[in-house]
C-alpha cells in the first residue's frame, strides 16, 4: 500500500469493511481491496453495493454463514478420491447456502422488481449452484462429523441391530455374573466397562485366578484386573467382527456421498467464488448503512464536488462535515 493511502488510513478502512465478511473469500477480496481509476468498474462496483443496500433495507439479514476453505476437498473430488464425513458435511452447507441465496434474491426480485434494480446482483447470484438432492442425501447419512445415521443403509442398519442384539446379551451374560452369590464377592465394583474394545468386569486383584478369563488391563493402583470371562470370548468375537463390517459399511457409504459430488466439481468451485463475492458485496452495503453512506456521481471531467463529507473513522457524534470542491 502507498504512502497516499496510508496518509488516508484506507487499511483502517479495509479492516473495518473485513469485520462485516462473513467467508474466507469475502475477506480476502475485501484485504486486497485498491483505488481503482477505471471509470467503468468503480460505477459497477458503486451500483452493486447501491442495489445490495436496498435489498438490506427490506430484508436486514442475507443468508451467508462462515463456510470452510474447501480447497483441499475440491483437490480431492478432482482426483476421484471419497470424501470424509466433515468435508462432505461442510460442501452440503455450501450446497444449502447458495440454495437459501438462491431463494432470497428470487423473492427479492418478485417483490422490488417494480421498484427496485437489482439486475447487477442477479448476475452474481446466477452464478450460485444448488442441488437439494445432494444436500438432502449427505444430511440424511451424515449425523456430524463423528457420526453416521442407521439408516444410511439398510446394510449398516442391519448391521447395527445385531450389534445392539449381541451387546444386550452380552450385558446381560455379565450382569448375571457378577451379581452373583458365587463371584459377586470377586468383584470389585458391580459395573460392566470396556477394555481393547471388548466387555469387561473389574476384579479385584487378589482375586484374578478365581475368575476364569482373559486380562485386559489393570488400574493406576494395582487393586483392580480389568478381565473378560470366557462365557463372552465368542459375543465379543462376534460384536469386533460386525464393528469391522460396519467401518467398511460406512466406507462405502462415503464413498457413495462423494461419487454424487465428482460431476459438480466445477460448479462447486463457482459456486464458493459466488458466495464469497456476494458476502463481500453485501459487506459494503452493511458497512455503508453503518456511516450513512450515499452512491457518488462520478465524472470524467476531473473535477470533485463534495457536499457535507465526513471522515467515516471520526465519531459521527463529533465529525464536522465540510464541502470541498476542486477542478
């Protein structure tokens, strides 16, 4: 940045017009905004905001959420490679956003067309692509990151029911075991827990060879052996066996999420462009209303004629407006 817009404190300005982006791509065009002296795209830039701040004036709130940088996702789509559950998550928001921009500029457009011109920002949002199907396919499968939903597939579904049938008889195998008469007083408390992935009971150590079984783990002070009774080794067998088929169950299912997404690469990719281009849009018709701001008339005859300008980083409560006029 010069010395001259320096002197203005423009990257106050900057900075100040980067608060009111909401994405990564609407601050980065905001941080690497400059002067331009093209007359042609300063009044394009002026009649986009002029239009954004008459649709804020109907409706306060444009539908743009801080969205990811998907960068090393849309890598991945490009190369064919499946997708993980949150990125495949974070393209449905961005699917489900451009949907919901979609839908307010559309109603928008009904409502002001008589009245107002909105045609600059309908080029931008033209450029947003939606898909409800995906969106409502990924949401459906994918709980959150951490989690896949049973009926992802009737596959997994299944799957699950027989690994909840297996875990209920194994608890109840357990429960009956160490509440009763003959190990009960082995036990050294009435819980039932997990060890590598199998069930377990806690045993008190002194007692470990009454208890015929596999050692697991032993607790931080010694007093207690974590061991799983020979009367569960095929139930919990059978429990890692399903949990092994489920993994490649939702491995699958995954991969099926990201085969939709291979052919809208592209349209992804502008699709992020767009949101972020709009968010930027919009943060200059947010942060205009914020200093009153009004639309220049600009000239090509060199001269400037301001009337009652203030400088927008002086508090509006003690700011002194003058006029100034040269050329």
């Amino acid at each position: 940045m010069n010395s001259n817009l320096r002197k203005l404190e423009f990257n106050n300005i900057i900075a100040k017009l980067s608060n009111y982006c909401k994405t990564y791509i609407g601050k980065d065009i905001s941080n690497n905004l400059l002067p331009s002296n093209i007359k042609a795209d300063v009044q394009n830039m002026l009649n986009q905001t002029s239009q954004a701040c008459s649709l804020l004036m109907q409706h306060e709130n444009i539908p743009i959420d801080e969205i990811d940088n998907i960068n090393s996702y849309i890598k991945n789509l490009e190369s064919y490679i499946p997708l993980t559950t949150k990125a495949l998550l974070e393209i449905a928001k961005i699917l489900n956003i451009s949907s919901k921009l979609k839908d307010y500029i559309n109603i928008d457009n009904k409502k002001s067309q008589e009245t107002t011109n909105i045609d600059l920002l309908k080029i931008e949002f033209d450029n947003l692509y939606s898909n409800p199907g995906i969106y409502q396919n990924i949401t459906k499968a994918i709980i959150d990151e951490n989690n896949i939903a049973d009926d992802a597939s009737k596959t997994l579904n299944s799957l699950r029911r027989n690994k909840r049938r297996l875990e209920s008889s194994i608890k109840e195998k357990l429960n009956s075991f160490i509440h009763s008469s003959s190990y009960s007083k082995y036990i050294m408390e009435p819980i039932i827990t997990i060890r590598n992935d199998r069930y377990v009971i806690p045993v008190k150590i002194e007692y470990k060879e009454n208890i015929n079984g596999l050692i697991h783990d032993i607790s931080a002070s010694g007093s207690t052996v974590y061991i799983e009774p020979t009367s569960v080794f095929d139930l919990n067998n059978q429990i890692n066996n399903i949990k092994l088929e489920e993994n490649l169950e939702i491995e699958r299912i995954l991969e099926d999420l990201s085969k939709q997404l291979y052919p809208i690469t592209e349209n992804i990719k502008e699709t992020v462009n767009a949101i972020g281009k709009i968010d930027f849009i919009f943060a200059k018709a947010k942060y205009s209303q914020e200093i009153n701001g009004i639309e220049p008339i600009i000239n090509s005859d060199k001269f400037i004629d301001l009337m009652q300008a203030r400088h927008p980083l002086i508090d509006p409560k003690t700011v002194v407006p003058i006029d100034i006029n040269l050329g």
